[in-house]
C-alpha cells in the first residue's frame, strides 16, 4: 500500500474524527463544569477540520 495525498489525507480525517468523539465523550461524561463545554467545543472544532480534510481529497 502506497502512501499517496489522497490516502494521507484519509487517515488524518479518520484520526481527526476519533480525536473529536473523544472531546465530545469527555466534555459529556467527564466534565459536568464549564471545562466540559470547552471540550465539547473543541471536539467541534475538530469534527470542522477533518471536514475539510475530506473535501480536499483529490483536489490537492
């Protein structure tokens, strides 16, 4: 298997998507003070990114 963009790319969106469920599971579960917002919104934040990431498959 070759590492070209595109399949980079694939594995930064998958990464990225892991890494804000985690956020999002964190501000939920294990914060219940203002932290948990922050967290929550940051796993947003990353749920954006790797929307991006997506889109520039193939373009790049």
């Amino acid at each position: 298997m070759t590492m070209n963009k595109n399949t980079v790319l694939a594995w930064a969106t998958y990464i990225m998507i892991f890494v804000g469920i985690t956020l999002i599971a964190l501000g939920a579960f294990r914060y219940d003070d203002v932290a948990g917002w922050g967290f929550a919104a940051v796993g947003i934040g990353f749920f954006a990114n790797a929307w991006v990431f997506n889109a520039l498959k193939g373009r790049v």
